[in-house]
C-alpha cells in the first residue's frame, strides 16, 4: 500500500471516528461471550454486531468504514483518539543557550556557568553576552 493510500484510509477511518464521537456512541460489550455492540444512532434501541473488521449496520454490511467500527477500533486503541481540545495544550518549555560558549540553560539567564559570568561579555562585543532562545 503506497503512502497516498495509507494516507486516505487514514482519513476515511479519522473522519468515521469523528462521526462517532459527535453521535457519542458507546462500545457495550457482554461479559460472558466479549461479543461488542454499538448501539445505532438512528435507530435507538437497535443493536449492531461490531468487531474491529466488521460491523451489521448497512454500510458495515456493504463493506464500507463506518462510525461503529471506529468507535470499537478506538475503544480497542486500535485507532487514534483526536486530540482533546478542552485541555490546554502543553506549554512550550523554552531553552536557553548562551551565546559565548553555547551551553544550555535552565530559564532566563545571562550566563550559563561560572565562567562566562567571570569573563563577562565577549572581548571586544558591544554591550552584555546576549541568550538565544530555542524551543525544546
């Protein structure tokens, strides 16, 4: 399978999770057999058999990805869960470096060891040893 197709069912199975997720389907499954059902949207009270190949709902029948299917995929972690938007994303921590002798440095600092601070600014340059910022 070449990467333009494993990139559109890739999609296909990403916009059937977000189908699934928008309805709130949920995987039930029974105890004793494991058998998993999903319950249909449009036909509260109709249970469909679901695995994570197959599901009894019409497109599931025609052989089409559909929302089911990707819910019990999900569920399994057989298939990635989009990204939660109602947590903050992770705050981008900041490295600094210091631009006499390059190393690293925890914060905002002038200096990064006992050496430069020492030295001071380069010989010759204008004004204080100025920090690179870089995203880690």
């Amino acid at each position: 399978m070449d990467t333009t197709t494993t990139t559109a069912v890739r999609d296909v199975w990403a916009r059937a999770l977000a189908r699934a997720i928008a309805a709130g389907l949920d995987v039930l499954v029974e105890p004793i057999s494991g058998a998993a059902f999903v319950e249909s949207e449009t036909k509260p009270g109709t249970l469909y058999a679901v695995s994570a190949e197959t599901c009894s709902c019409p497109a599931g029948r025609a052989g089409r990805p559909c929302k089911h299917v990707a819910a019990y995929r999900a569920q399994a972690g057989l298939l990635p869960l989009p990204p939660d938007d109602s947590q903050p994303a992770p705050a981008v921590v900041e490295t600094c470096h210091c631009a006499t002798c390059g190393r690293r440095v925890s914060g905002l600092a002038s200096f990064c060891c006992e050496e430069c601070a020492v030295r001071g600014p380069l010989a010759g340059a204008p004004g204080p040893i100025r920090m690179l910022t870089i995203a880690a």
